[in-house]
C-alpha cells in the first residue's frame, strides 16, 4: 500500500512540476515589473488596480507559455525530449487546455477595464498566439515576443488614472528593444554556431533613453540605475565569448531576469519603496531560475 501511495504522490509531484516548467514561472517577476513599471508611468492610482493588473497579466503570461509548449509538442519529441509533453510528465491535451485556460481567466480580468485596456488586451492576446504559432517558422519571431512586452507596459499604463503617455510608449519600445536582443541570443541556444555579437546593441536601448530623460534631480538616480544594468548585462554575456562551449541558456536567463533592472530604471523617480519592489523582483527571478528554467 505504501508503494502505491508513493508511486501515486511521485506523480502529483512530477505533473505538478510540469505545470511550473510550462509556465516558465521563474519570469513571472518579470511580469509582475513590467507592470509596476507601466502602473506607475501611467499616474498609479490605486493597488486594487495594480493587483488585478498584475494577476491578469500573469495568467496571460502563463497561458501564452503553456500553448508554446502546445505548439512546439512535435518539434520537442525530435529535438528537446526533455520538455514536459515528450517526456510524459503531462499529456499535450492537458496542456492545450490547460493554455486556453490561463488565457480566457487572465482575460477576464483584464478586459473589464474597459477604454484602452480593453483593445491592448486583445492586441496583446494576438501577439502571444502569433508567437506561439510561428516562432519556430519566422527568423522575426523575436519582434513579435518583443511586442509581447511593448503591450504589457502599455496595458499597465492605462491601468493608471492618467493613462498612456509618451514615455510609457517610449519605454515600451525600449524594452521591445531590449527583448529582440535577448531573444536573438535564445534563438543561438539550440545551435553550435558562433554567438553573433551583434544582439548586445540593442539591449543597450534602456540605457541610452535613461540618460535622455532623466535630467535634473533624476540624473543622478537614472545614472546608477543605468550602471547597474549594464554591469548585469556585461556579467551575462562576457562569458558567451570567453568560454567555450558558450552556455546561452544561462547567459539568456540573465538577461530575462534583467528585464526587472530595466523597469527599475525606468521609474527612477518612483519612491523607494516601489523601487526596492523591482529589486526584490530581479532577485525573486533569479531565485526562481534555480529550481525552474526560466527558458
């Protein structure tokens, strides 16, 4: 009886561990900064609105990776039988439900905010199944992941009593910036060719727009955001050309975690408290990534 019961719990474990590997929960952090970040750019307002915000977006986020996996199942039986579906940890029409799931409940959530929210949230919905879908046929797909996180900032700054602004949009673009670079590296990680050197340029994007607007009494605030991040990017991808064999999935979970360190310069002038809160976001992730693959 006592095997049974174990064997039976091994199961629960291994479908449950499924579920976290699907989701890619270790970037959930991620998610949770890019709306902060938009939040905050749009006016804040109150954290009721933020929750929901964040909630949403997470089944979204969720759901997206779930039906990434779903589309991917063939492809993962020939080349990454380590993956949940081939491995027969989970069945793949688990997962197809399982997706569509995630998606309808964080639509739910977020739709009802009605205005610009409402159509974003729906563009946003498009961009993650248009990813889903061809990532694997396009070399491009990268710009449609990137314009995954371009509509979640934007989504999160009309979820703030002032709404979308300009440099919500232009953070938005920053960090599109910055995701086609990350995604370009990923896209080397299954291949034994050389890491091309040229998807560092755009990660460097936040960067340049920090030093633009954070002018005056944010200068020096923006300044020592900016330094932070480029010292992460720099500890992530040195090692892409000074160790052989490059280890891209570890320097591109980096980099994922890193999109925390984006938002948090983004809002230089946030109180501290909010800032300590994009901190504790990029160090969740990182925590994350040890026990679940942020890729």
């Amino acid at each position: 009886m006592s095997d049974l019961q174990s064997s039976g719990s091994g199961r629960v474990v291994s479908y449950l561990r499924a579920l976290l590997i699907l989701g890619r929960v270790s970037n959930l952090p991620t998610v949770w900064s890019n709306c902060l970040a938009g939040w905050w750019l749009g006016g804040a307002g109150t954290w009721g609105s933020l929750l929901v915000l964040s909630v949403g977006a997470s089944f979204v986020y969720i759901g997206g990776m779930f039906l990434n996996d779903a589309f991917d199942a063939q492809h993962d039986r020939l080349h990454r039988s380590a993956r949940p579906i081939p491995s027969g940890a989970i069945l793949e029409s688990h997962v197809w439900k399982w997706g569509w799931s995630w998606l309808l409940i964080g639509s739910i959530m977020l739709v009802p905010r009605g205005g610009h929210a409402l159509w974003i949230t729906l563009v946003l919905l498009a961009c993650v199944l248009l990813y889903d879908w061809l990532h694997k046929l396009i070399s491009l797909s990268p710009f449609i992941m990137a314009a995954c996180r371009f509509w979640l900032i934007l989504l999160a700054a009309a979820f703030g009593q002032l709404g979308i602004n300009g440099l919500a949009i232009w953070t938005g673009l920053v960090l599109a910036c910055y995701v086609v670079g990350l995604s370009y590296l990923a896209r080397k990680e299954a291949h034994s060719q050389a890491v091309p050197w040229w998807p560092v340029i755009p990660l460097a994007a936040p960067m340049v727009l920090g030093w633009i607007v954070n002018q005056g009494e944010f200068r020096e605030g923006g300044l020592l955001a900016s330094l932070l991040l480029l010292l992460w990017i720099i500890k992530c991808i040195v090692p892409l050309w000074t160790f052989s064999p490059p280890n891209i999935g570890r320097a591109v979970s980096g980099l994922l975690a890193g999109i925390c360190l984006v938002d948090f310069l983004a809002a230089t002038d946030a109180p501290r408290s909010l800032s300590m809160a994009f901190v504790g976001c990029f160090a969740l992730s990182i925590l994350l990534q040890r026990k679940i693959p942020a890729t």
